[in-house]
C-alpha cells in the first residue's frame, strides 16, 4: 500500500522516470538549456503549416525521442497521460491518436506535467499498469492566438506578462531501474486571492505554489535542507519573490534552494518579459536538464512544482478572479541505476 | 510593522511592492516621438498628394489615410509591426495605422481556419470595437446637436 | 513648420495614450475605443475642426479623427435630410479608411502567413 499522507502520496514501490523527450522551438532553443533538449526546431512552424500542427509535431517528436530512448515501442505502453493548453487540449487528443495508447487527457494548465507525472506513477505503483507515458506540450503562438491577440498585433504587453514556452516533454514511468526515481508527489488544491489580471499569472499562482510545498514539507515531515532544489514550473520574475515571501511568513526559507523554470529556460536579453510559462515550460526543463543533473549526481532530491492557471479567456472578459494550482513531484537520483 | 503576505483578502493590495512598475517616462517619451514621426509621415503624405493629385488639404485626408493603412497592413503581413508596437506602445497604438494593424493582424491570424469562417469572420475581433464605438458615439453627440439647435431656433 | 506641428501634436496624444496605458492600466482596446469617442465629443463642441487646422497630420492621423469624421459626416447630411441624415452621412468621410483597411488587411492575410 502507498503510503498517504493527505494530500501528498509516498510511493512504495520503486517507480523510476526510465526514459524523458523533450522538443523545443528556435527561442528556446537559443536559451541557456538547449543542449539539453532532444530535438529543436528553427521556427515557429516547425515544418507544418499551422500553428497547432506544428504543436502537434512537437509533442509527437517528445514522445517518440522518450521512447526511443527507452528502447521501447509505443505498443509495449499501456497508459497515456498528456494535456496541453489548448481547447478541449487537442493537441494531446491527436497525438494519442497518433500512438494509439489508451489514453487519458488531463489538463491543468501550466500544472499539467507534473499531474501527469504524480498520476501516472501512482498507477504503475498501484500495480494497475507497467508503464506510462506522461506527456505535455505548448507554443507560443497557439496560446498567444487563444488567450490573448493575433500574434501580428501590436499593441504592447505589460512587464508582468509571460511567455509561452513552444515545446514538449514527455517522460515514462515504469518499475524499470534507471538513474532516477520519482518517489513522492503533492496534489494541489485549487486557490483564488483576488488576481484578475491575466497578464500577472505569477502572482495569481505564487500562493498555491506556497501552499503545496508547504504542505509537502508538512506532511513529509522534511525540511527545505532535505531538498538540493525546489522548482517551480513558472512563477517568473513576479511570482518568485512572492512565493519566497509567503514561504518565510510560514517558517520555511527557499532562497537558497528554490529555483523558477520560467527564468531558467530563457536567458534575461531573450525579451520574455516576467519569464516563460506554458505546459512546456516545467516539461522541458525538467524532463532535459533536471533529469541529467540527477543522472550525473549532481542533484540528489528535487521537488519540482509545476504551477498553473485555470481560468479561460470568457472568464477573466467577465471579471473573475485566476483560479490557479500547483502540483509536486518529487524526483531522487537512484544512485547508480541498480538497485 | 511588516505587511503578511499570506492574507487572502489583502493579497492584491500587498503584492504591489513585488510588481514590476512600467517606465512611464520612457514609454511616453517613445510613444511621443515614434508617433510624432507617424504623424509627420503622414502630413508628408498628404502634402504629396495635394501637389501632384488633384487633391486640396481636405480631400487629400482621405488618401492618406489609405496610404498609410497599406504600409501598417504590410508591415503587419511582414511581421514587423508588432515588434514596433511592442517598442512604441501608444505611438503606434493611437495612429490610424494601429487600427489597420489590428483589422490585419486578425485577419492573418485566423487564415489557417479558411478565407470565410477564418480571415472574414475574425478581420473585425479587434477593431470592431472601435468602430461600434465611433459610431454610438457619434449618433449620440449627433443627437445631442440636432436637440440643441432645435431647442435654440 | 507644419511638419512640427504635426509631429509635436501627433507626439502628444499618443503620449496621453500611453499614460492611459501605464498609470491608469487600461487595455489597448479600452484606450482606443476612448479616443476615438474623444474624437467624436471634441467635434460635436467644434474643437476638433480647429486642431485639424492648426496640426493638419497630427491631428488627422490618430484615431481621434475616425471619430471626428464619423460624426462631421452625419452632421454635414443633416443639413440636407434632418435626423435621417445622422444614418445616411455616418460613414461618409470614413468610408475610404474603413473600406481599405478592410481591402488591405484581406489581401495582406491572402498573401502572408504570421510569424509569430
């Protein structure tokens, strides 16, 4: 039996992340972390013809680099897990199509890779499957067409604003040793205090990212010293000094340890305004470079938390406040790889 | 005595140490001049068609407008006007041009859906605003005229 | 003389645009819509006609203007056709404007394709 703690499940088997895939666009691939990602593309297009079949493409190139990886076919999967931003997330239906695994979307916004990663590891340790594949995409784009302008128009962002994050990552989980584990995760609930800005995500999100690594340290019974990294998906340039602050106020200092995917995927001169966000955003990065810093040693236990936004376009135009989520995982180095 | 973040209720009041502040200064000195320049551009076009059309200062309004409505939907279609409204804001925001840059944008945008359902239904997502605006209004102060003179006389 | 004119009043409406932007944190769409109501309020006091005459450009341009023409427009008709003339002249002046934004920004999304 998993051991459950309230909202954070401690995995009793050893569940390992056996494989990751990751395909960026041409502005990520131009950021600090490129060497680390499979597959980039020089354009926003990558090849299709429109924006969300370019998407599409990505997300295909991620799930097919992670397999490959693994020395596996897609038929030897037994569950799907996958979501995207957009609209009834499409983008995972196709590519589900494509592999032909069953398949189960999930959305979560920018929260969505680590809820698939928690479920999916949770499944395999419950015994129900062997293996799953937890995938996400977004571009920027396909987001910029559907929440905010046509992506020609030029009427200014403010400083707050982020920017999607064109990509995909896709990680499979399975009991197969491999250098790391996925050992705990943290569901989150959902918060709302007050942030009507869709411009100003960091803010809005900051407090339910506080609350679930809050709750995690609570209910592991750890401190921030256990951690060599805490995460988060993509509070950005605004959310980070909050989340630090809220964190302080409740007894729990992360400066020394806390890191924001939205600032680590693109460098300051890449004019991303706040940082990156996006589904990709935490996909990437984790999936490429914090996987290969737990391969190497380099980091022993990460808790990444993926944060997202879940309020659509109709209901911010109709004044309602972002109703955001963090989730968490927690990723260990396995140490050798054996067992 | 320090502020608490961790209060629901005051939260949106209190994160506002914590967010970024826009430089008003720069940004208005960039609007005045790149829209100045707009504007400038635009007397130069009008002046051109007074002299060598047969257009007088009144009439020559019309086709510069249109004049400059092509050079905003290009630069648009080349992608570029957006990089100059992300650096100009207001200044190329106000001027007709950004009008057309929101009719162009839109309608580029939505191409992949079809000429019909895509590029024609979406041309006015933007800038129908203003024109249901413009036109309200104007009824209105219209309105507001006509009683006026017939109150008067 | 005129062409500084032009640039100094053009230059200063799209400063108070800004302003709009920044302080008062209205959204680009919100600020427009504002001015170009502006536009047709000035014209019903017979203040933008003045502008027009002492900026030319800097004040025919921005999209104040494309209210002012909407309502000089419908009150040039009404001499003519009374409050009917209001529906018949509205887009008179404005026709030129509306119907090549609307020709160019077609043909422009026919030939190209967005870059992001």
């Amino acid at each position: 039996m998993a051991v459950k703690r309230k909202q954070t499940w401690q995995f009793k088997n050893d569940i390992y992340l056996s494989s990751t895939g990751t395909a960026t666009g041409p502005k990520e691939a131009q950021g600090p972390l490129s060497s680390y990602f499979d597959q980039s593309y020089d354009d926003l297009y990558c090849g299709e013809d429109s924006w969300e079949l370019a998407e599409r493409r990505l997300m295909e190139d991620a799930v097919m680099a992670c397999l490959k990886k693994a020395n596996q076919a897609a038929s030897s999967v037994d569950l799907y897990l996958a979501g995207d931003l957009l609209n009834q997330i499409v983008t995972a239906n196709f590519s589900a199509k494509k592999l032909q695994i069953p398949y189960l979307g999930m959305f979560g916004a920018c929260s969505t890779s680590m809820e698939t990663l928690a479920v999916g590891a949770a499944l395999v340790d419950a015994g129900f499957i062997d293996r799953a594949i937890a995938a996400v995409s977004s571009h920027n784009a396909t987001a910029e067409r559907q929440f905010r302008n046509p992506t020609e128009y030029g009427g200014p962002k403010p400083p707050t604003s982020e920017s999607t994050v064109t990509g995909a990552g896709a990680g499979l989980i399975s009991r197969e040793a491999s250098p790391v584990k996925i050992t705990e995760a943290t569901i989150g609930k959902v918060f709302d205090w007050g942030i009507k800005d869709a411009n100003d995500m960091g803010s809005a999100m900051a407090p339910a990212a506080a609350d679930t690594i809050a709750s995690h340290l609570t209910q592991t019974g750890r401190e921030v010293s256990d951690y060599d990294l805490i995460l988060t998906g993509d509070l950005s340039s605004v959310g980070t000094p909050i989340l630090k602050e809220l964190l302080y106020e409740r007894g729990y200092d992360i400066s020394s340890v806390h890191q924001d995917c939205g600032l680590m995927v693109y460098r300051p001169d890449q004019k991303v305004f706040a940082g990156g966000s996006g589904c990709a955003c935490s996909a990437v990065v984790t999936y490429g470079y914090i996987v290969d810093e737990l391969t190497r040693g380099n980091l022993q236990r990460v808790l990444v938390v993926a944060t997202g936004s879940l309020h659509s376009p109709t209901m911010v135009q109709q004044k309602e406040a972002l109703p955001t989520i963090a989730h968490g995982v927690v990723l260990e180095a396995a140490g050798g790889g054996e067992s | 005595m320090a502020v608490k973040l961790n209060n629901p209720a005051d939260y949106k009041q209190n994160i506002k140490p914590y967010q970024p502040k826009p430089k008003v200064f720069r940004n208005c000195i960039r609007a005045f001049w790149t829209g100045g320049l707009i504007c400038a551009f635009g007397q130069l076009i009008a002046n051109f068609y007074v002299t060598f059309f047969d257009f007088t200062e009144t009439t020559a309004g019309n086709p510069t407008t249109a004049t400059l409505i092509l050079i905003a939907s290009l630069l648009t279609g080349f992608g570029v006007y957006d990089k100059i409204g992300q650096f100009a804001g207001a200044g190329s925001l106000v001027p007709v041009t950004g009008f057309a840059n929101s009719i162009t944008s839109a309608a580029l945008e939505h191409k992949s859906e079809g000429l019909v359902l895509g590029v024609a239904t979406n041309l006015f997502k933007l800038a129908g605003a203003v024109i249901v605006f413009g036109v309200v209004a104007a009824y209105v102060v219209g309105l507001i005229r006509l009683l006026f003179k017939a109150l008067i006389t | 003389m005129e062409y500084l004119l032009a640039f100094i009043v053009g230059g200063l409406i799209c400063v108070i645009g800004q302003i709009l932007l920044d302080v008062f944190k209205l959204t680009p769409a919100h600020v427009v819509v504002s001015f170009v109501v502006a536009g047709a309020v000035l014209d019903g006091f017979g203040l933008y006609d003045r502008l027009i005459e002492f900026a030319g450009a800097g004040a025919t341009v921005p999209i104040t203007s494309f209210g002012h023409s909407l309502l000089h427009g419908a009150m040039n008709e009404t001499e003519q056709s009374g409050v009917l003339g209001l529906a018949i002249g509205i887009f008179q002046l404005t026709a030129a404007g509306i119907s090549s934004a609307i020709l160019f920004g077609f043909i422009v999304a026919v030939i190209f394709k967005p870059k992001g």
